[in-house]
C-alpha cells in the first residue's frame, strides 16, 4: 500500500482542499492519504475558525484515511518550522512514501533546486545575505538579494518570492534534510500540485471559481452573514456540518482572545515578554508600551507590525505569548528526526492499518486517548491547555459547552 501525506490546516476545509486530497492520491499512485493538521490553532497566529474535530471529519469525508495533529508549537510556529515539523510527523509515522502540496509553481525540480540552494547556503549567499541585512532590508528582501546572488536567475527568485510556493519549498527543504547521511535525495519523495482558485490572500468570495480560506472565512465571521455564501465553494457533507454548528461553537477569530492576551500582558507572572516563541526583544519593549491600552487582539497586532515584524509574525508572537509557548520546543524538534509524540484525530476504520508501524514504534508515542497519554510530555501538555482555551473561547462567545478536551476521543467514520 502507497500512503501520501499532506500537511494542512483545513481552516475551513473547502473544494480546493478535496481537488488536492484527490488529486495527490492521482498523481502519486497512493491508495491512501494520510493529513498531519493543525489543531485548534493556527500558522497565521489565531484560532481556527472551527475545532480540529470538526474539521478531522471533514477531511476523512472527503477523502482522507488518517488525520493527526501538528503539534501546537509548531503548528503555529513560521514556515520553516511549520513544514519542518509536518515532515518530521509523516517520518515518524513509518510508512508515508511521498508529500503532496499546492504550490503556483507544479514544477517540483525547480522547488528542490531552490531548495537545495537555500539549505546549503554558500558563502557567497551567507555574504550577500549579511550585507543587505546591515544595509536596512527585512529578512526575506535580503535573502531573495541573496539567492538572486547565488543563482543569477531572476525568475528562480520570483518563484521563491510567491507566498503560495514558500510553504512547498520549504516542504522540500524539510524533506531534504531528513535524507540519510551522504544523500541528496530527501527522505520523503514530495510531489507539486497547481494551485487553482482565488489567491492565497483575497478576501471575497468569487462565485464559479474556488476562493481562498480567507474569503471563506471572512463570510462566516460577517455578523450579517449566512452559509449561503459557502454553496458551491465547500463540499455539501461540510456544508451540512458548518450549518449545524453556525454561530454555536464557530466561528471562532483572534479577537476572541483579546481579554485573554490582556491579562497575560498584565499578569506579573508572565515575566518577560521574550521569553516566549517569536516575540523578540524589540517587539518585547513595544508591548510594554501598549499593554494598559485595552484594546482587541488584531488592533494591537496592528499598532505592533513594521518592517521586521510583518502583521502575521506579530500575531504569531501574540499568540504564543497569551498560550505560554516558548522556544525551548522548536528547541526539541531541531534535535530529532521523528516527533516524540503523535496524537490521531480521526480515522477511517478501513485504513486502521495506517496505524500499524507508529504503534509499534520505540521512539513515537501514538495518542488516541488524551486520557491515557503523558500529560507531563512538553508537547502534550500545551496542546491539552491549548484546546482548553479554545473550548473556553466558545464557551466565553457562545454559551455553549463543549465538554473536556480529556474525553474527546478520535472521529472514526
């Protein structure tokens, strides 16, 4: 049996997603498709706009065979780590050929040629990359002078520069650098799929065509809007689940945190600022002049942006700051090939196979009942308080109680 993995977020999930789901299984021969999703929160620094629950099922109906959790450090960590750890998941799990991912640029020899230049860094690269540092540019502006540098090829460095091929290069990086000693190949053989639709960031849903997550999202969160809007954009099993559970447990958005992020600001056992993942020192001084001014989530997120610190980075660093996640686990994920824990969030009980190598494994603990797990493993312990913050997000907007996270068990379909 061929297994494809796909690192994904699903927030929501839509028609896009299933055309990939399908059209991985296509292109790679796979019989199965296993997802390493993020869970409650996401890689843009808020919460998902519906629980990692709902959207596991949504995937496993649409599709897939498996899906586990990225852990939150890392499911909310940059791109590098983000890729980095999703990889690492599909290592650990024992039997995963190949990774699937949408990408602007289908061609993946270009990907692995950017990638293999971005892991080996030259000295030349290194030089360039420096001097424009010291020169005033922002991180990706000199690195892409660099990279220009390296190859010469200015079309080379429009590909790296496109925010819907950054995440698959660095899928192919990850890949890279997980292969066996002495090999250039990567460990996991990646696979590009076109990305077809709206643009990554638009925001307004465009009929006849697949838009973008966050038009998708931007319809929910409309005080005077319905589902309505979604007909034709999400597969109708989702649609159906969406509906049911319409302004009674989602949507959930970054604001909902900001009594929260308030008091972490405030509370003097938070200690110093920079102590948490992302949050530099210079972004560490500027809250501390913002933190008596009340405001919402995305309005401080605002006044903090700037040249080195881009709005999403901003609310990466908020966010881990207000869940209490610190750099000490990307710390760990550079330390090892494989995740030291994976926990399942739902399955196909025709595909319980999948499960088999993983269950077996000395060095990965499989988790299909928190109750059960370690709750003292580093990892474990901020998703368990990570999902309780969500459920008490929905608890705070809704009314509803959606019981403990300690129950819940994997969705099996």
């Amino acid at each position: 049996m061929k297994t494809v993995g796909i690192i994904a977020e699903f927030n929501p999930f839509h028609c896009g997603h299933e055309y990939i789901i399908n059209e991985a299984k296509r292109i790679t021969g796979a019989d199965r498709c296993v997802i390493a999703m993020s869970g409650d929160f996401v890689q843009r620094g808020t919460p998902a706009v519906c629980g990692k629950s709902l959207r596991a099922r949504m995937a496993l109906l649409c599709g897939a065979d498996a899906v586990f959790e990225l852990p939150v450090p890392y499911a909310t960590a940059s791109a590098e780590i983000f890729a980095e750890a999703g990889v690492k998941l599909f290592n650990s799990l024992g039997n995963v050929d190949c990774i699937a991912f949408g990408s602007e640029c289908p061609d993946v020899s270009v990907l692995m040629r950017i990638a293999r230049i971005l892991n080996s860094e030259s000295d030349l690269f290194r030089s360039v990359l420096q001097e424009k540092l010291k020169e005033g540019l922002s991180f990706p502006a000199a690195r892409d002078a660099a990279f220009e540098a390296e190859t010469g090829d200015p079309s080379l460095t429009a590909i790296l520069r496109s925010p819907n091929n950054i995440l698959a290069i660095e899928y192919c990086r990850a890949a890279l650098r997980l292969a066996p000693a002495g090999s250039n190949m990567p460990a996991i053989e990646p696979a590009a799929i076109r990305r077809v639709g709206s643009g990554y960031h638009d925001n307004t849903i465009v009929a006849h065509m697949q838009s973008s997550a966050t038009a998708l999202r931007a319809a929910l969160e409309d005080p005077d809007g319905d589902t309505g809007e979604l007909i034709g954009q999400v597969p109708d099993e989702v649609l159906k689940m969406i509906d049911k559970d319409y302004r009674r447990t989602l949507p959930i958005t970054a604001d909902d945190l900001s009594a929260m992020l308030y008091m972490r600001l405030n509370d003097p056992a938070t200690g110093d600022y920079a102590a948490f993942a992302d949050v530099s020192r210079d972004l560490a001084n500027a809250l501390s002049k913002y933190k008596n001014e009340p405001c919402t989530f995305t309005e401080l997120a605002s006044k903090l942006k700037s040249k080195n610190n881009n709005y999403t980075s901003v609310c990466r660093a908020l966010l881990h700051l207000t869940l209490g996640i610190g750099p000490e686990h990307i710390t760990a994920l550079k330390s090892s090939p494989v995740l030291p824990v994976i926990r399942l969030l739902g399955l196909k009980k025709s595909s319980s196979d999948v499960l088999r190598p993983v269950g077996d494994s000395e060095h990965t603990a499989l988790i299909t009942k928190l109750a059960d797990a370690d709750l003292t493993q580093p990892l474990t312990a901020a998703g368990l308080y990570a999902s309780g913050i969500y459920r008490q997000l929905i608890r705070a907007r809704y009314g509803t109680d959606t019981g403990s996270e300690l129950s819940c068990s994997p969705v099996i379909v």
